[in-house]
C-alpha cells in the first residue's frame, strides 16, 4: 500500500461543530451564569483586581497623552482669559488715570477760579474775566490770545493779572479776541516799585531760557539798594496799571566793578508759562474816569458844530448887538421935548 494514498485528514466526527444557535445558547447561558455568580458570589473580583493591576501601566500610558492635551487645551483656554483680563485691568487702569489725572485738573482749575474771585473782590479796579484759547504762533514772541475782545469792553493797554500777580498787558483788541503780551516779552516794559526801599524803576522781558528769571531791572547803579527776595509791585505811575499788583520777585544780583549798572533779574510772580484763567483789568485813567471815553464824542460833536455855525453865531450877535443899540438909542428920542421946559423956567 503506497503511504501517500493514506488519508491523514481527521475523522467526519471531529470535523463538526455546534451549530451557531447551539453556541449562542452555551455562551449566553455561561455569561448568565457569570453574572449571577458575580452578583452573589463576588467570584470575580480577584480576576477584576488581577486585570486591572496588570492593565494599569498600559492604561497611565494611554492616559498621558489625553491627559497633556486636556491641560494644554485648558491652559491655553485661562491664558486667553488671562490676558482679556489683563487688557481690561489696563484699560480700567487708563480710565482711572485719566478721570485722576481730570480731577486733579478740575481740583487746581477750581482753586485758581477761587484764588480769582477771591482777586475781584479785593481789587478796586473792576476787571472782565477771561480764558487764555491759545499762544501766539511768532516764536520770537511771548504772546497768547484770550477769548474776550472789544464787545466785552476790553481796551488795548488793560493790565492782565492772574490769581498770584500781572501776567501782561493787551496789546491788540478784536471784537472777539484780545492779544495779550506776556511780561517776559522782550518788547515789554512795566514800572515797578519796590516796597521794602520805596524806589521805583523800570522792569523789561527777558525771553531767554538761560536767565534765572523772565524779568529784568536795567540802569540801575551798582549801589541801588536791591537784594534777592525783594517782592516788586506796579507803581502805579503809568495810568494803566492800578498800584500794588505784584508783579516779581528779585532772584539774582549782579554787582560788577566794571561797570556802573547792575544786573538784576526778577522772577514773575503770575504764571506767564501755562497760564489759563486770567482777569482783564480796565486801565488805570479809564476806571478812574469812565465817563472820559463818553465824553469824548459830544466834544468832539460840539467842536464840529461850533465850526459850522462860527459865521451864523457872529452874525448874530452882531444882530444882537445892533438890537440893544436900538434899544438905548430909542429911549433918547423922547427926551428932546424936555429942552422947552427948561426954556421956560429960565423966563420966570
């Protein structure tokens, strides 16, 4: 018999299987089985406990990275917050700065109003009260511009004072806008007075930024009696300024052996840098005397008619003359018949 005829297949017996109805039937009634017997009996708990202890390094693996991307997600998620709340603090903060920096503002604006009113109150010389609206573009003057003109009555020459002392004088007057001339102009002059000596002089602008003041006192001799600390005031002899506004402080004497004049440099006492509220004083001879200026035109009117009417006032009081002579040279006619009176007492 050759070998290679054999059959080494496994017999028809051990070649069948359960039908798929028969082994859906033994494996649902084993599971059946097993839950019941983990229900009752806990029979599976040391397999459970055996699994996972054996499963666990697998399962912190598996989490890790599911893990990494639950935190990254949520840490970019609160640094996204954090920084919307950062630009909100930011903001908030602005807002605060700016409402402190405006109140601070509102608290030195409402004091200097104070400090004017409380002015008005102790000048005799009435006065307008104006906001500075800009500076002069010409840089090679100190100028600024307030928001009053002629149809507020002010006048060129009106002396212009802060809530400390004279900050200068209107220059230009349009009818809504008055150019005012700071004391540190080069160009302008105001006469001072000093109270500690009662000497007088004259104080000029000094615009340059390298002086330790904007103000100074020149021609005086080398042995005026001015110290540092002296407080000068208007004197009052111009006929604009009203006397004892303060006007500058004495911060350097020069006194040189080569010459015969000092070199003396004041402070201004008001604030020509920055300077915002101010009062337009009226000048001097015009508070003194408001009804000059209205005055002025019916002079000037009668003049004119006096000049018209030159002519017709001669002939008239040539005819008014001529009147009275008629009037006493009428009375003399009467008179002649008193001759025969006399002729006849001389008969008797």
């Amino acid at each position: 018999m050759n070998p290679n005829t054999l059959d080494h297949s496994a017999p028809s017996l051990f070649k069948r299987r359960p039908s798929r109805v028969s082994q859906l039937a033994i494996y649902s009634a084993l599971a059946l089985f097993l839950m019941v017997a983990d229900a009752r009996f806990r029979i599976t708990d040391p397999v459970r406990v055996a699994v996972s202890t054996v499963l666990y390094p697998v399962q912190w693996v598996m989490l890790k990275p599911v893990e990494a991307v639950h935190d990254a997600s949520r840490y970019l998620g609160s640094l996204d917050e954090a920084q919307a709340r950062e630009q909100g603090a930011r903001k908030e903060l602005v807002a605060m700065a700016q409402r402190a920096s405006l109140a601070d503002e509102l608290i030195q604006e409402n004091d200097h109003l104070r400090e004017l009113l409380q002015l008005r109150d102790r000048l005799t010389t009435p006065g307008t009260a104006a906001e500075v609206v800009y500076d002069s573009p010409d840089l090679y003057t100190r100028r600024v511009v307030i928001d009053r003109g002629q149809v507020d009555g002010i006048a060129q020459g009106s002396p212009v004072h802060d809530e400390k002392g004279v900050v200068g004088q209107v220059t230009r007057v349009y009818p809504l806008r008055s150019e005012v001339t700071l004391l540190i102009d080069r160009d302008q002059a105001i006469p001072v007075f000093n109270p500690r000596t009662g000497a007088r002089s004259v104080a000029y602008g000094d615009p340059s930024p390298l002086r330790t003041g904007g103000i100074e006192l020149r021609f005086m001799p080398s042995n005026a009696d001015v110290q540092e600390g002296d407080l000068l005031t208007t004197s009052g002899v111009d006929g604009l300024y009203p006397p004892g506004l303060p006007v500058a402080k004495v911060v350097s004497v020069e006194r040189r052996a080569d010459s015969a004049f000092s070199r003396i440099y004041c402070e201004p006492v008001g604030r020509v840098q920055g300077v915002r509220h101010v009062v337009v004083l009226k000048p001097l001879d015009r508070a003194t005397h408001p009804e000059a200026e209205g005055a002025a035109e019916p002079l000037r009117a009668g003049k004119g008619k006096e000049k018209d009417k030159g002519k017709d006032g001669k002939g008239k009081e040539a005819s008014k003359d001529g009147g009275k002579a008629g009037k006493t040279d009428a009375p003399a006619t009467p008179a002649a018949p008193a001759a025969p009176a006399s002729a006849r007492k001389e008969p008797a």
